[in-house]
C-alpha cells in the first residue's frame, strides 16, 4: 500500500484577526523545511492576508466551508473559486460544527466536495460519533454510513482528506483511546480501499482530531492509519502547534 502523506492541519474556526497573523510567522519559522504538509484554516477574513504572508513558506492556507453552488445569489456564503482566488488550497467541509449549527447533512457535504474539488480545491472531508452514538455502540455504522454519503465518487489521493473527528472529543479535553482510533481508522482505510481501490484509497490521508495536544500528540502519531491530525484549539498559538507538527514528522 502507498504511504499516504502526512499532514498536520490547523482549524481557526471563528478565531483570529490580523494581530493572529504573528503566530504564523512564528510557525513559519519554526519549521522553514518540513518534512510534512502543513495547513492553517483561518477565517474566511484572513485568507487572502495570510495566503499572501505565508507565499514564501512551506504553510499552506485553507477555507473551513465553501458552497456547493460555483457561483450566484446565495448570501454570506463563499464559493470553491473564492477560496482558490483567495490563496487556499484546501478546505474543511463537514465539520461537525457545520453540521450541527449550519444542518447540514452528508448529501450537502457531498456536493460541496465535488464542487470544491472541481475546482482544485483539496476537501478535508469530517466524519464523527456524537458520544450517544458511541455508548450505544454504533460508531462504526454511523462512520460507515457518513463516509458513504458524504465522499463523492471519484476521490484520490490529491483531491481528498478524511478527518475522523469523535464529536464528544472535540474541544473537550476528552481523547478516545489509541485502541479505539484504531479501530476506526482502520475501518476507514478499508471502506476507502473498497470504494476507490488501493492506490487511491490506501495512500488518502486519513487525519485524527479531537483534543490533540502537544502531550498526546506522539502517543496519537503512533497509531496505524493515522496520517495527522485535524486540530482546532491547539493550532492557534504557534507554541502549541508547534511541537505537533514536529510530532508527527517524527512519526514519519
Ligand atoms: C476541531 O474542531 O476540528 C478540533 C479537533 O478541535 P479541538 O482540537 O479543539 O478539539
């Protein structure tokens, strides 16, 4: 099986303004050659800022959402292109935040990948139990049933990033066990290689996030089928993010 890359990504959501610009730089200078890929999503404010600030470094910018729609009268929201325009090379799509606050379900989390993908875009595609979920012993079925209907045919390598992000471990300081990350990243790899084969399925990066930290990130790193991590809190001071990043080079 191909090794898939290895990816440390970064998740503002509605943090950040202009002054937030200097823990990029900090990064960017902690890790001028990284033997990893490195990806910040700030807000949507920020993109074209930071994509311009970072145009020399090995950090790359990302959106948190886009449209599904390529362009028209939907107010607020941004399209794939905007994001390309803007300097992004990725984006976040299915966050639980956005399916929980936004309703969206996996069919519109579908849409947005192919459009974002059509467009160049790299989509970072979450899939996640809510904690009744998993006391009730149906995470696999639900991650089954979340990947099926939120991936769009077609995916590879290039164009796409599964986030497995247990909800009750997001932003809580709550970290599933390495044997229970295991397991579903496992499931995961093998739902992918079924779908869109070895080549593509085997070496798409598969991101763990939820609560990681600098003092669980090795631990974390060590696990089968953990390619990185999607990180929210701690990817906003360049002194947290950091040692992650050189966590997971690390594990390479
Ligand atoms: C996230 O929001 O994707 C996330 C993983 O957040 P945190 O790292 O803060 O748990």
């Amino acid at each position: 099986m191909t090794q898939a890359r290895k990816l440390a990504a970064g998740n503002w959501k509605m943090n950040g303004n202009r002054a937030a610009l200097a823990e990029l730089e900090a990064l960017a200078r902690a890790h001028p050659d990284p033997s990893v890929d490195i990806l910040i999503c700030p807000p949507a404010t920020l993109i074209q800022t930071a994509s311009a600030a970072m145009a020399d470094t090995a950090i790359q910018i990302g959106g948190q959402d886009c449209h599904a729609k390529e362009s028209g009268a939907h107010t607020g929201d941004i399209s794939a292109d905007m994001l390309i325009d803007a300097g992004a090379t990725s984006v976040i799509l299915g966050h639980s935040e956005r399916r929980e606050d936004h309703e969206e379900s996996s069919e519109d989390v579908r849409a947005k990948a192919r459009t974002a993908q059509a467009a160049g875009l790299v989509a970072i595609i979450c899939v996640g139990e809510s904690l009744d979920q998993r006391e009730a012993n149906n995470t696999l079925d639900i991650i089954g049933g979340q990947l099926a209907a939120s991936l769009p045919d077609g995916c590879t390598a290039a164009n796409t990033v599964v986030a497995y992000e247990p909800i009750w471990a997001i932003g809580t300081g709550k970290v599933p066990t390495t044997a229970q990350i295991d397991e579903v990243h496992d499931f995961i790899r093998t739902r992918l290689i079924r779908r869109f084969g070895e080549a593509e399925g085997g070496a798409l990066p598969l991101l763990y996030g939820g609560s990681v930290k600098p003092g669980n990130a090795v631990e974390i790193f060590a696990t089968d089928n953990v390619d990185g991590a999607l990180v929210g809190g701690a990817s906003l001071k360049a002194g947290d993010f950091s040692p992650i990043i050189s966590a997971l080079e690390a594990s390479t």
